[in-house]
C-alpha cells in the first residue's frame, strides 16, 4: 500500500510539473516557402466551370443528412450546394461505420480533363459542436493514367476545416 502512495504521488509530482511548463509559441511560417505560394504562383494552363450547381439531379447523396441546392446566389450569380449532416450523440448512427458520416458524388462521364492543371473550389464550413470538420476529396479518372492507382496513394486530397 505505501509502494502504491509513492507511485501516486510521483505520477501526480510529474503531471504537474507538465502542466506548470510554459506552452512554447509556434515557429513562423514564411508564407513565401509555403507550398500554397507554390500553388497560387503556378501558371494556370486552362480554365471553365466544371459544374454551375444547377443540375442537383447529376448529384448523389448518401449518409447521415440532407443535401439540398438553395436557390438564393451566392458570391454575386454562383449557385450552391448545401450539405447537413445530423450527428448522433445518444446512439450509434444508423449506417455501418456507426459514425455520422455524408457521401456526396458528382460523375463527369467522357470529359477530357488533361488541358488543365488544377481544380478549385469554394467551401464554406458552417458547424458547431466539434472543433475541425475533415473534408475528403477524392477523384477518379478511368483514363490512360487510372486514378486512383492500385495502391489508393494517388486522387485522394484531405482538408481540415475549421
């Protein structure tokens, strides 16, 4: 029993000297060497509006929530899509993952995409209850080159909203 008070206390004397450590400011980021200069300086080699979002019958929708096309513009004539998810906090969610998840997909059949170098889009995270939002981009391409290839390393982009 007194082994047991003296690890207790040896745990408690750490985590408090832990606590007590002055939280260290985070390194500068020179935006000049960031990879988002890189990206906003590249030359655009073609542009066109993949989608002008007023087709909501070319979208599909699954998971936990609603996807819905607000016919109010935004942003001055662009139009919109709109996704809410309903979070389960009492019970599992009701799909296999049992997490509250949204799938939403847009298919571009025979299109040759091979003349530009980027794609770009507008999101707006608009939540409560949770402190990030991941966003999982991903993109198919049943071309000469397949994306995504056979090891999933290529055609999958991750964002962080906050």
């Amino acid at each position: 029993m007194r082994d047991l008070k003296r690890i207790a206390a040896a745990v408690a004397l750490v985590l408090t000297a832990q606590s007590a450590r002055a939280q260290r400011a985070m390194m500068p980021i020179d935006f000049v060497n960031s990879a988002e200069y890189g990206w906003l300086a590249k030359e655009v080699k073609a542009s066109r509006v993949i989608d002008d979002m007023s087709q909501p019958s070319i979208w599909k929708f699954g998971g936990t929530g609603t996807m819905t096309f607000p016919t109010e513009p935004r942003l001055g004539d662009m139009h919109t899509l709109r996704v809410d998810m309903q979070m389960f906090r009492d019970a599992p969610a009701p799909n296999r993952s049992r997490l509250s998840s949204i799938n939403i997909a847009r298919a571009f059949a025979n299109e040759d995409w091979s003349a530009y170098n980027r794609i770009s889009l507008w999101v707006r995270p608009d939540f409560s209850g949770v402190p990030v939002l991941p966003l999982q981009i991903v993109i198919h391409n049943n071309g000469a080159v397949k994306v995504p290839d056979r090891y999933e390393k290529d055609g999958t982009h991750f964002v962080t909203l906050a």
